[in-house]
C-alpha cells in the first residue's frame, strides 16, 4: 500500500536509513550518537558524527570537521529536530539556515542528536568541546524529549533522567547481571532479587505536573553547567516549536501525514503515548518554569511556540511529522529565532 509520507516526504526514506538500528553506534558515556562519515544526498556527517552545516557560497562546516573562518563560531544544540531530521539536505536544517542567510556573522555548528535528552546534549558538547574555537554563541532548542522520557517511570530515572532506549539499556545489563549470578552461585555466593527491566504503558508517570517540574529542574541544572563551559558565549535556551503546542489546526499535508503516521505506529498512536504532554497548557507550564530559572541564571529564554504560530497560518506545510520540519518549516523557525535573539 502506498503511502503518503513517500510522496509527500520522500527524504525520510533516507533518515531510516541512517536511523537503521542494525547500524546502531554505541559510545561511551552518551549511549549513542549518529553514523560517523555518512554520504548521502541527504544527510553528510564528519568523524565523528556531526551533521554537516551550510554556509554562504557552498561552505560547509561540523564540529569534528573543517570550520572554514578563523574566528569564533556559533554552536546550536538540541535533539533530533536540532539535527535535522525532515530537511531534504543539510543546506537546510537550522544551523545551515542560519549560516547562510538569517544570522551569518560567523559559522553555526551542528550539536544536533538524534533521541537526545538535555543530559546528552550538555555530554556531547561537553565531550567535544575541544575541538572548537572560541564560541561566541550557544543556543539549546530542546525540551520535547525531556517531557517523553521524564514520563517514563521513576526507577528508570536515576539522578540524571531517563534517556531514549533506556529500557534495552536495563534488559542488556540485566542480561550481564544473570551471568555474573551464575558464576556467583558457582562460587558459592548468593544475588540479589532481580529487578524489573522494561516500562509498559502502565508503567509510566501520570502525574504530568510532576514530570514538568522534572524536566525543568534538570534541564536547568544542564542550563548551569552550559554556561561554564562557554563563559564568553551569550547562552539562550529554546523551547521547541511542536506541532500541538502551537496550534490545533493544521495544513492539510501535516494532517494527511499525522493521520498516517498514527495508522501505521507499531507502538500506538502519538495520543495514546504522548497525548498528556503535548497540549498548549503543559508547554506553557513547562516554559515558564524554563523561564522562571534562566532569568534566575542569568541566561536568555525564548519559548518559540506562540512566536511560529503567529507567523504561519493553517495553510502553512511546516511539519514532516509533529516534530520535525520541512525545509520551509526550518527556514521560517530559523529566522524567527534569529529576530527574537537579536542575531540577524
């Protein structure tokens, strides 16, 4: 059966590709990061991983690659809509958009990762931090996923909040944990009950309330220690634009494309999973307690929700899924967030 994200968004045949879990690179420390040295006429990554940004007159730029300029560069972080996903090249995900026309005053590098929380997010720079020069500008654009995972339940959270994929995560050690208890009994040694490995539906949070002051909390501790490693740079947090967080009607192809996606879900559809967390009231919740403790920290906020919907209207095809963009999504986000921080 033919199905309308193939017509409509044919480069996300592309992004299961790269996405493939087969082909799934687990790192130290972050879990997991993207394929190193992919090429495609999609999506390019250096080294390391980084998705590869676009600048004017067909530079390019990443963080384990080439930086073109001397001088500082600009930085934005965030998950997967960070990344890219949904853009049908890298010349137009935000870094590339920002670059090469809203805010080109130097280069942007891409921090973007696919499933990352706030955790991971502060990890990757943290980690690759080095191979930068003086950076003049950071940017986090995040929060849907720390409002996903924070709804998974509290034993998965530990003191760092639970993470996409976490539940293999737990069964693969448990796994370990069964052999080490095998070889311990062998040795005469007694284990400890075996805890569980895998949430269920049942399992999750339902206190939402809960689960935004969470996310917030750790976002903000995040927020903190951003600021300390890159003490010359202007730091402002993001909130992302979501499909449900800022408006209930949409155009006709995002409908068409929502619609299809709930159909053909193995998992079940984005109401079921995500509904709880997905309405204009928990964003607004969750952005002014965002608000609240960068103004306390001394860091720019922005929630971007209200600022796109009143830019676009209903006929307006910005969304590949509720998520991610298409390359006219990501050039509007691009250059309402460059004229809302000033960086134009």
């Amino acid at each position: 059966m033919a199905l309308h994200r193939d017509e409509l968004t044919p480069q996300l045949q592309e992004y299961a590709r790269f996405d493939d879990r087969g082909e799934a690179r687990y790192l130290p420390y972050l879990m997991y990061f993207h394929r190193a040295d992919y090429r495609s006429e999609v999506i390019n990554t250096d080294r390391a991983g980084f998705r590869l940004s676009g600048g004017p007159d067909g530079e390019t730029a990443s963080a384990a690659g080439h930086i073109p300029r001397s001088g500082p560069v600009r930085v934005i972080s965030g998950s997967s809509t960070v990344m890219g996903i949904g853009a049908t090249s890298d010349a137009h995900t935000l870094a590339s958009r920002l670059w090469s026309r809203h805010a080109p005053a130097a280069p942007w590098l891409n921090f973007g990762g696919r499933c990352y929380n706030s955790t991971q997010e502060l990890l990757l720079f943290t980690l690759h931090r080095h191979l930068l020069p003086e950076i003049d500008e950071v940017v986090v654009f995040s929060g849907l996923n720390d409002l996903t995972v924070g709804r998974l339940p509290e034993w998965q959270q530990g003191d760092h909040g639970a993470f996409w994929f976490c539940g293999e995560y737990f069964e693969k050690m448990e796994e370990l944990r069964a052999e080490n208890r095998r070889a311990a009994r062998k040795s005469g040694f007694r284990s400890g009950p075996r805890r569980p490995t895998i949430s269920t539906h049942d399992d999750v949070r339902r206190d939402i309330a809960q689960v935004v002051d969470a996310a917030a909390t750790l976002t903000l501790r995040h927020l903190e220690s951003w600021r300390l490693l890159a003490p010359t740079a202007r730091l402002t947090y993001v909130l992302q634009p979501m499909a449900l967080w800022m408006r209930e009607r949409h155009a006709p192809q995002e409908q068409v494309l929502f619609d299809e996606i709930d159909r053909i879900s193995k998992l079940g559809t984005w109401e079921a999973l995500y509904g709880d967390i997905s309405t204009p009231a928990v964003a607004a919740a969750f952005a002014e307690k965002l608000r609240q403790g960068c103004e306390k920290l001394g860091i720019g906020f922005v929630d971007l929700n209200p600022v796109v919907a009143a830019a676009v209207t209903e006929k307006d095809w910005i969304y590949v899924d509720r998520a991610h963009y298409t390359d006219e999504g990501y050039d509007l986000v691009a250059k309402v967030m460059a004229d809302s921080l000033g960086l134009s």
